[in-house]
C-alpha cells in the first residue's frame, strides 16, 4: 500500500454508515478515516487489475494458444 505523505491533502466526505456499525468501531477504538483509506486503496487495486486483465485478454489468450501450438521459446533449451 502507498505510504501516506506528510503533506498529502486530505478531503473531508461525509458518509452514511449504520450506527451500530460505527458504535462498535468507536468502542474498539477503529480510526475510520484511516481504515476507509486502507479499504479504498485495496479496492481500487483490486479493481485496477481487473481492468488491466479485461483490456489485455485478447493479447493474453493469444499468448497462450501460441504457447500450446509451438510451446514455450527457448524450451529446446531447456536443461530440466
């Protein structure tokens, strides 16, 4: 996860979140703003790579099928 910077700005949002939620997270003491960030960060990451996966596919699947028509470059090579 990127390491925040100490001069990075901050935007304040307004949520909605349950109350029991947040009752539980104050009484164990969860900084939901710090959490929110880490959560956010996982999620763009995660969804960053499913469209980095969806825009290359065709070049992926392609790769592939060359791979099991001639095999892998080099494998005459291979020692093992």
């Amino acid at each position: 996860m990127p390491v925040e910077s100490a001069n990075e700005e901050k935007s304040a949002v307004n949520l909605r979140i349950r109350t029991s939620l947040k009752t539980r997270a104050k009484s164990l003491g969860v900084n939901l703003s710090q959490t929110l960030e880490r959560s956010l960060e996982v999620e763009i990451r995660r969804r960053e790579q499913l469209e980095w996966l969806e825009s290359n596919r065709q070049a992926i699947e392609a790769y592939n099928r060359r791979i099991d028509e001639r095999g892998p470059a080099l494998a005459a090579y291979r020692s093992f």
